[in-house]
C-alpha cells in the first residue's frame, strides 16, 4: 500500500507541475498582443515560483497534520491499554460477582423455608382478618341502606327542582311572548340580558339587566344605566316574581321613552353628560365652557328644559339673555343645545330670531312625528 501511495504522490507532483507550466503559458499568450512580441519578448524569470511556494506550504501543513494524527493515534493506543486494564478489572470484579450470587441463592434457600413456617402463621392472621373484613362490609351495607334513603330525599328534591326549573322555564316564554330581549351570559346563579324595547320604541336603545339567583328562591335584579339614560337601581323578590320586575322595569323605562331616545341621540351629536337621578344635563360647548341644563319632571309633554348656568374657565356667566321664556317654551332638547350651540356669541336679537325658528321647526316635526327628523333638518 505504501509503494502505491508514494507513486501516486509522485504522479500528482509531477502533473501539478506540468499545469503549473500550462498555467504560465496560458497568462503568457494572453498577455501578448502579436506573434512578433513573443518571439521578441524575453522568457519570465523563474515561472512558477508562486505555485511552488503554495505547494511548499501545502506540503508543510500536509507534514505537521501528518505528526498530530500520529500524536492522537499514541494517545489512542495510551487509551486502548487503559482500557484493556479496566476489562480485565471488570473481569475480576464480575468473577466476584458470581460468588456472591451463589451465596445470594443459598441464602434464599434458607430463608424459602423459613417462609413457609412464616406463612402459616400469616394464614391464621388473614383468617382474622377476613373475618373483621365482613364486620366492616355488614357496618358499610348499613351505611349504605341510610345512604340510600338519602338518595331518595335528595331525588325528591330532584323533582322539585324540576318543577322550579319548568315553572321557569314557562315564565321565561311568557317573557319571552311579552317582551323581547336578548340573552347576553348565563352561569350557575347569574342572567345577563339586554330589554328591547317594542317595535314602536324604535328610537330607544336596549337596556342592561342582571338577574342573581340565590338557593331561597329569590332575586336580585340590578339595572345598568351605561348609556340608556335609565336610573340604575336594583329590585329584589321571591323568584316567581322575577317576570313582573321585568316587565315592571321595562313598562318605567318605555314610558320616558321619548326623553331617553331623544338623550341617548345627544350622545352622538353633542358632547353631554346625562345625570338621570337629578335630571340634569351637562353639556361641554368648548373645552372652557360648561352648561348645565334641569329637565322637568314629565319633559317633553308637559315638562321643560331650563339653563341652570354657563360656566366658562371656572367663572359663572350671566345667562339672563341665553333663557328662553316661557311663552317660547321649548319640549325638544335638541332645540336648546343646537340654539346655545350656534347663538351663544350672537346678539340678542338674532338669538330670539333664531330661537322661534326652532320651536317653529320642532312644532311642524311634532305635528307631523317627525322627531327622529328634526336634527337631520338641523
């Protein structure tokens, strides 16, 4: 094998340099212009001399690469003896090993005898314990004789769960027949559900309730406020009254149905804030300017809207020429905010000018229900 090698690196030298030469030719010819000049031109000095320095430091590489392989292949054989010692270590320890496990089995001879003596008496003892076993199975057949009446109870209790759950469920579709809503979440003890209100209630928003249900058939019903404009407050009762509050609750929030719609359509117009306990309506005209507004008990059939104050960086205004009086009594929110709104810097005579155009408008809307209308006309 090692005359093979040495005649293949032989080989490769000597073709190495013959394209070494090729090479050199090559870069010749296409350095030269004319035939003239390469018979003209003289030889290079020492062609090649970059290839061989290459080769040279391949073949040192080639060298030191050689001498660590040869240093790892020591080491490998340094390795191999140490792990021939340690076979042959594990030999003599397994050796040992055998030993021991001749004496393990002698030993569980001795102690498979002492066993079966062991066992008898282990016999006697589970006879006993059998036997008190039964006493325990005799004392849970007992048991379980009263456990079983418990059952009976509590599938008496079932049935009339049952029945609750059907009377439910019957006071739901009445509910349901009566009134729309729709169910937002439901667990264990809890409804969450949005009142609709009828078809000619259009205008007006759903409202939010809660329903609590606790384990001595009552209720707790908690209405949300957000933005419907409604007094949050909360009933409670026996449950089979849960229907009544509801329509009870709908019925109040329907008959301030046209106060509410026309409130709940401020919010997208104007910037208002609705205080429905105390009736008061807060309107932000700028950043500096605050108006508050008190709506009468009954608005807009038999009740008003009146300025309470104009509030601008802090200080109270005088609102005396920014009241309507009341022969040019006002029912339509709107009217007042959209007026204050667009006259309040005005003179006082455009005010008035501008004011009885707007009940003017709002009685022809009012005459003809156009309600929904009138601030689109605006």
């Amino acid at each position: 094998m090692a005359p093979y090698l040495m005649d293949c690196r032989r080989k490769q030298k000597h073709v190495f340099r013959q394209l070494c030469v090729v090479v050199d030719m090559i870069q010749l010819l296409a350095g030269l212009e004319s035939v003239d000049q390469l018979l003209n031109k003289p030889c290079p000095q020492n062609p090649g001399n970059e290839a061989r320095s290459a080769w040279k430091a391949l073949k040192a590489e080639y060298l030191e690469r050689v001498q660590e392989v040869e240093g790892m292949i020591s080491s490998l054989w340094d390795r191999t003896e140490e792990l021939q010692g340690k076979r042959k270590t594990l030999e003599t320890l397994l050796s040992a090993l055998q030993i021991k496990k001749e004496e393990c089995k002698e030993k569980e001879r001795i102690a498979a005898k002492r066993n079966q003596r062991a066992e008898k008496q282990i016999s006697f003892q589970l006879e006993d314990s059998i036997q008190a076993a039964q006493n325990s199975i005799n004392a849970c057949d007992l048991q379980f004789s009263k456990l079983k009446d418990e059952v009976e109870k509590q599938q008496a209790r079932i049935s009339d769960w049952t029945i609750l759950r059907d009377g439910l469920q019957t006071l739901v579709n009445v509910t349901h027949r009566n009134m729309a809503y729709r169910l937002l979440s439901v667990s264990s003890s809890e409804l969450c559900l949005e009142l609709l209100p009828r078809a000619a209630e259009k205008s007006l928003e759903p409202l939010r309730v809660s329903i609590t249900m606790t384990t001595s058939d009552e209720f707790h019903l908690q209405v949300f406020q957000g933005t419907a404009g409604l007094v949050e407050e909360a009933v409670n009762g026996r449950l089979r009254q849960v229907s009544a509050a509801l329509v009870e609750v709908l019925e109040r929030y329907i008959s301030q149905g046209e106060m509410l719609s026309e409130i709940q359509a401020l919010h997208s117009r104007f910037a208002i804030d609705w205080c429905p306990a105390e009736k008061l309506l807060i309107f932000l005209k700028t950043a500096t300017t605050v108006c508050h507004l008190r709506v009468e008990e009954g608005y807009p059939s038999h009740g008003r809207a009146t300025l309470l104050s104009v509030r601008k960086d802090g200080s109270l205004l005088d609102i005396t020429d920014l009241q309507v009086r009341k022969s040019e009594k006002i029912s339509f929110l709107f009217t007042y905010l959209y007026y204050f709104l667009t006259n309040h810097d005005a003179k006082h005579q455009n005010m008035q000018i501008s004011m009885l155009l707007l009940i003017f408008l709002h009685q022809i809307c009012a005459m003809f229900k156009l309600h929904k209308y009138y601030s689109k006309f605006l």
